[in-house]
C-alpha cells in the first residue's frame, strides 16, 4: 500500500506536467518560414494589411495593440527580388512600427501614454498604404512567376 502513495504523490506532480506539453503541442503558434520569393512577399503584405487595421484604430483602443515585425525580422536580408524604392519603403514602414512597438512597450511599463505623443500614426498609416502598394504592383508583374512556384503540399491532396 505504501507503493500506491508513492506512486500518487508522483502523479500529482507528472499529470500537470504532461498536460502542459500537450497543451504546447497543440496551441503553441509555429512561426512559418517562408521559403520562396512569394511566399516572403506574402508574409510581408499580410504584416502591413494587419499593422493597417491596427493603426486605423490606435489611439482609439484602451488597450494598446503592437505592431507587427515578425516577417520583416526574418526576411530583411533576403529581399534582393524586390526593388530598391520597395525595399526603402518597406524599411522605413517597420522602423516606424518598431518605434511605435518601443513607445508602447515604455507606455505599458510607465503606465504613462506620453511616450507616445512624439510619434505619428498619420506618417505611418502613408508608409503602411506605400508599402502596400509596393507589394501588390510586384504580386500583379510577377503573378506568372508565383503560378508556377511549387506550393506545399497539404496532407489530404497532392
């Protein structure tokens, strides 16, 4: 009988911990790396359309929401396929986001929105609409390119 307690106390402490792995399997985000040119190009449009939204109501919002980066922080260096106005607008866009990202970041531990009165969200939304533009004009001059890149295959069909 002795075992069995041993044997709980030890359970006590390995069920909770197996129910934390298999809650990080299953909800954890995966970042996606994006392999080819369309795929890079993507991940960038999809940041800006969501960083758009995000500014048409940021000053609105009680809660502050970040700006995101992820896709310029993994693809930065690997955007020789697009043009150089493209690439300065597109460098210019994220660096105004990270400074909005550092000023929300200051804010929150601050408790104190004056971080933010220096920064405008007017300039920012105009890069955002450049580099948006920038993005669609080379998705519409390389739309025969993109539709013969291989895809990935899903796991119900080829």
């Amino acid at each position: 009988m002795d075992d069995f307690g041993d044997i709980g106390r030890n359970l006590i402490i390995l069920i909770p911990l197996i129910l934390l792995i298999v809650f990080n399997l299953f909800f954890r985000r995966r970042k996606k790396a994006e392999k080819t040119q369309p795929e890079i190009a993507m991940g960038l449009l999809s940041e800006v359309a969501i960083n758009q939204q995000i500014a048409e109501t940021f000053l609105q919002r009680s809660q502050l929401k970040k700006f995101r980066t992820g896709s310029w922080q993994r693809n930065r260096e690997k955007l020789d396929f697009l043009d150089q106005k493209l690439r300065e607008d597109l460098a210019k866009t994220f660096s105004m986001a990270e400074e909005f990202n550092r000023a929300i970041d200051a804010t929150r531990k601050f408790k104190s929105s004056s971080y933010l009165e220096g920064i405008s969200v007017d300039r920012l939304k105009e890069s955002l609409t450049q580099s948006r533009q920038g993005l669609e004009e080379w998705f519409e001059s390389n739309k025969d390119q993109i539709m013969t890149t291989p895809g990935r295959r899903g796991c119900l069909g080829p």
